[in-house]
C-alpha cells in the first residue's frame, strides 16, 4: 500500500504515507488527503517499522548509516598519490560494457581519473600562485631600485656637468641654472657662500 501511494508522490515521505495510511487504513483517503493539502504531515512521534513492509526497512536502515567524513578525494577513492607525479594521466576508454561489472570498473577507473585530473589541476594552481608570490617581492625590489638610479645618475649627472660646466656658475643663464640638479643648486649655493664669506 505504501509503495502505490509513494509511486503517485514520490516528494512524499514515506513515514508520513505510513502514518496517514495507519491512521485511514485506506489508499483512497490517504490520496485524497495527499491531494488536498498538497503533501501529508509528518507524524509527530516517530513510528516502528512494520517487518511485512522490506522498503521501509531499507530507508531506515539507509538513513540510519553515518555518513563518513574523508579529509579528500583521494582518501574517500583510496587513490595512489603517486599517480599524480606521472607526467600524463590517461584517460580511460569511454565505452559501454555489456557487463555490468566491467561497467562498474570502467566506471570506477574514470572517476578516479577526474579525481585526479582535477587535483593535479589544483596543485598547478596553487603552484603558480606561490610562483606570483615568490616574483612579487623581485618586482618590489626592481621598482624600489629605480629610485636610487635617479640619485645615481645625479651624482653622474653632476660630475658630467661640473666638468661641462666647470665651477663657475657665475657664467650659467638662469634656465640652465633650473635644469640643475639638486646636487648641483647645493654645490652652486655651497660655493657663493664661500665666496661672500671670502670677500
């Protein structure tokens, strides 16, 4: 009785069909309710499977297992890791055997590959994140570089022009005073105070 209403609800759950059926005795009025509200309520007490009925005591035998926790995929397939290392995984043969433990092998070998495909995927994934990781660093260091160059080629810049220029800034007009590095506005500064001091 409980599997011809099961079969017309299939979103219904079986205690509540039990229930509804124990409490009615009737498929017709269990229906009907079912009809009606729009599903059956569930029983407010949990009820004893009866032994005549092997699919009841199938669900609550199933919904009775623990479910066991697996830190991986790998530990739940009990797969080798050491697959992993090879250079190229191959890919088991789409086909669909007669047999059905042939079928289950197959089956079972193709979802260990994408187990494993999608791990390598993974750790290549990971891999080059600490790659961008360990690169930015270099690149904070190259653009922190630059700005001691400009201090260098100051100090070139400035012993290029002291021998262009000499030391007389005397001669030089007030645009080439402003082209000038600071090194250079200092030394210029440094040497007519000197002079004033001189005099």
């Amino acid at each position: 009785m409980i599997e011809m209403v099961r079969a017309m609800f299939p979103d219904v759950p079986t205690a509540a069909i039990q229930a509804d059926l124990q409490r009615t005795g009737s498929v017709e009025t269990t229906v009907d309710n079912a009809l009606r509200d729009g599903g059956l309520p569930m029983p407010a007490t949990p009820t004893t499977s009866q032994p005549g009925s092997p699919s009841l005591n199938n669900t609550s035998s199933s919904s009775s297992r623990k479910p066991t926790n697996y830190s991986s995929l790998l530990q739940r397939y009990k797969l080798d890791t050491d697959r992993l290392a090879q250079d190229e995984l191959t890919e088991p043969p789409k086909v669909w055997e007669q047999d059905a433990a042939k079928r289950q092998d197959t089956l079972k070998k193709r979802k260990e590959f994408m187990v494993l495909q999608a791990r390598r995927k993974l750790m290549e994934q990971q891999q080059k994140q600490k790659d961008q990781q360990q690169q930015q660093p270099v690149e904070q260091t190259t653009t922190t570089a630059p700005s001691l160059i400009p201090e260098q080629q100051d100090l070139v810049s400035s012993d290029t022009s002291k021998s262009a220029i000499g030391e007389n800034f005397d001669e030089l007009s007030v645009d080439e005073l402003n082209t000038l590095s600071p090194e250079q506005r200092r030394r210029h500064m440094l040497q007519a105070f000197e002079k004033k001091n001189a005099i």
